[in-house]
C-alpha cells in the first residue's frame, strides 16, 4: 500500500500544541460527580448504574465533539470502545484508555483520568482536523477494580485472552448478582450501540494514571515513564468451623472460625508480610457468616493480596500461602482458592523512549517508575506494545476520598499522552513509507 511521506515539521508543530487542560479538568470534576459521597470521595463499581451513568456521560462527550464522529461501541465483555476512525479501517488500531468503575469509597482520578485524557486526545485531534492512518480507540476496561467483583481486570483479560468470558460471567457480587446478569443488563441499556468481536488485534496500547503512590511528588518529578507493574497473587481463604450459642457453647468445645482466622492472620503476616522489604501483604476483605453479636460464626471468608517486584520471590512466598492457613486454623478447615496469579511483567521500552521525549520537549521532568499498583496495561502488554504514563497525586494517596492531584499535573499528563501517541503514529507512518 502506497502512502504520502508525512510532513514532520507540520506533526511535530502538532505534537508540542497539547490538548490543556481546562476542559479536562472540568470533565474529570463533573464525572467525579457520578458515584460521589459525602466526603468527596465516589462509588462507582463495576457494572452498576453508577458505571452505566458514566458511560453516558463518555458517550454524550464523544457526541458533541466537532470534526470527524466519535463511534461508541462495546463488546462481550462490557468495555466500552470510543473510536475515531483512521483512513484504513482494516489497520490495527491503537488503543488509549483506563477504568470507570471505582472503589468502594475511591477517588476522582484512579481511572477515570486515563479514560477522559484518552478521549480528550480524540476529540482534540479531531477538532484540528488530524488524522491518522489507523483507527484510534478510548477504552474504558470493565471491572478493573475488582472490589465488586472478584478478581478486578476481568475486561482487559478476557480481551487479552487472559481468562474466559464464560468464566467470568459466572462471578457473583456479594448481592449474588453475577457478571453476566450485570453485563447483560449493562447491553439492554446501551442496546443500540455496535459489538465488537472479543480480542481484536491492536497496535499499541497507551494507559495515563496517577502514580497511586508516593515517589513523584517526593522527586519534584512531573512525569513517571513506568518501565512495568510488579507481581500480584490474590487468593479467597475460605475457614468452616460450627456455629453455636456465644453464652452456651463451652470454649473447649468451640470450632471457632474468627478464631482460627486470628492465628492464620498472624501467622501470614509474621512469614510474608516481613519476608524483605519489597513484599506487600494485605488482608483487605474479612466476612464472618452469620456476622451476629452472640453467636459463634460457622463461616470466615477473608482476602490475600501478595505483591512483589520479583517473580521468583513472589512465587516462593505464594506456595507457603496454603501451608500456613491450614496449620493454624485448627480444629477447623481451611480452603484457600486462588485468584490472581499476575507475574512481574515489563513495558516496551521503545513506547518509554518516546514519552521521555514527548515529556522533555514540554519541558516536563521525568523519571523511570516500576508501578507497585496493578493496571489494564499488565495485560495488554502481553498481545501488544504497551506503555504507562504516570503522574503525581498528593501524597501518593489512592482508593481513598482524599486522592488528589492538580490541574497543572493532569494537563501535563495529558499533553504527554497526546504528543507520544503522535510520535508513535510518525513513526509507524514513516516505516510504511520507507516500505512503499
């Protein structure tokens, strides 16, 4: 296929203009208002009317715009796909984007900012009557969070064959409702728009967030170039014991499972919380069946979430995981189920040259980043070049209502995301010409 050699001086003109940042902000503040709390914190998890809304919002925003349409589409996996359409259609496209849905009590910014910016960039590049070879797509990844739904990234693993649509309808929420009943829901509600077959090929993969942690803002760093995400390995503990009178029941006679869970709770920490300093272990969900003042629970469900940058270490720690639960939850059982089992993985070092460069020629500062949070992009990176763009938020606080960050520092992120995917799509243009 016969292409025009592209006018560089004309795209790196383009490239340095950014997007700025005052609609973005407004957009980002309004959007925060669909899930809020009290305290200025939002919930909006994963396929609920919350999420719905927000779709709305996106879809609404991709209407208004001036230039070439937006086109809304979504697929089996509830994510929502926002395309402006490129001069040929049969090309990979490139992908941009993050998540919607939200922690329980989460904040303004985890997700959303890369979802908005990535639609930002296409609404901008279609006001300035830019276009591209190959279609350009906002994504927002269902169920990223898994607070609702468990484990979280269901959308981007099932697009990136990670783990199977069926299966992943099967999930329920703590209500029993399931994925697939929420999902199908989510597809009456939106019943108009197109379906896109589950997993198409992409070209590159482009993810704007928050650090969600504390190194950028203690750097005085405007930009984070993330070189990977660190392992993650989750898993339900599941402890049966025998429910009895709490004044009746003699102790000596108890199958107790919060008890049990104390000592497996104690025992985990002492062997993988403190195995070095780089392992992150977390208990964060604990639910006693029946959950009644005076009466001994005859269930304890509780969560593990075990991180570390290493995956011969994090497999190490992982295979004690079991041990441990069963030899301190006597005289009751114990199942631990598996979850998650994420290794370590890296980012296209190529992508990051590019978004030094795009940082350096705004005059932002930056700096090579491993993220410690799981992201959409650990799965895309394995069917595609993926790449993360940091930014700082106020004092390294996430999944909180109390997440922050600047309108200065959204701005920047934004404009490097434009002005890398630009470079990228020069590059990609020059190669098919030099091939033509």
């Amino acid at each position: 296929m016969s292409t025009s050699k592209p006018d560089t001086a004309t795209a790196e003109a383009d490239c340095l203009r950014g997007i700025g940042s005052q609609r973005l902000w407004s957009r980002l503040m309004t959007l925060g208002e669909i899930g809020a709390l009290a305290d200025g914190g939002v919930n909006r998890q994963a396929l609920s009317e919350a999420e719905i809304a927000a779709w709305q919002y996106l879809t609404g925003l991709a209407a208004q715009g001036t230039g070439r349409p937006i086109e809304v589409s979504t697929d089996a996996a509830g994510n929502l796909f926002l395309t402006l359409p490129g001069r040929y259609r049969d090309l990979p496209p490139v992908l941009l984007g993050s998540h919607l849905d939200s922690q329980p009590a989460g904040g303004r910014f985890d997700g959303a900012y890369g979802v908005l910016s990535a639609l930002e960039v296409l609404l901008t590049r279609a006001e300035r009557g830019l276009e591209s070879e190959r279609d350009l797509i906002a994504v927002g990844w269902m169920n990223e969070e898994g607070s609702r739904f468990a484990p979280g990234m269901m959308g981007s693993q099932a697009f990136a064959g990670a783990a199977g649509i069926d299966e992943i309808r099967t999930v329920c929420d703590a209500d029993g409702i399931s994925v697939g009943a929420a999902l199908d829901h989510l597809h009456t509600v939106f019943a108009g728009l197109p379906r896109r077959a589950l997993g198409f090929p992409v070209a590159a993969y482009f993810e704007l967030h928050i650090e969600q942690g504390p190194l950028l803002e203690a750097a005085g760093t405007n930009i984070g170039v993330v070189s990977g995400i660190q392992g993650k390995k989750t898993w339900r503990i599941e402890i049966d014991g025998e429910s009895g009178h709490a004044g009746t029941l003699a102790m000596r006679d108890r199958r107790d499972p919060l008890a049990a869970f104390a000592r497996v709770a104690v025992a985990l920490d002492n062997e993988l919380g403190h195995a070095d300093e780089q392992v992150k272990f977390t208990i964060g969900r604990v639910v006693a069946e029946p959950n009644a003042p005076s009466v001994v629970p005859r269930k304890l469900t509780f969560s593990i979430d075990l991180r570390h940058p290493d995956n011969a270490m994090l497999t190490r720690l992982g295979m004690q995981v079991e041990a441990l639960c069963s030899a301190n939850a006597r005289p009751c059982s114990v199942r631990a189920v598996p979850l998650v089992d994420a290794p370590s993985n890296g980012f296209d070092p190529q992508l990051g040259r590019l978004i030094e460069t795009a940082a350096s020629a705004f005059g932002y500062s930056s700096m090579p980043i491993l993220s410690a949070a799981g992201h959409d992009a650990r799965y895309l990176a394995q069917v595609t070049p993926s790449a993360m763009i940091f930014i700082p938020c106020r004092e390294g606080i996430s999944h909180s209502p109390a997440e922050w960050s600047t309108p200065e520092q959204v701005g920047a992120g934004a404009d490097v995301l434009y002005a890398t995917l630009e470079a990228w799509l020069q590059t990609q243009n020059q190669e098919r010409h030099d091939a033509s």
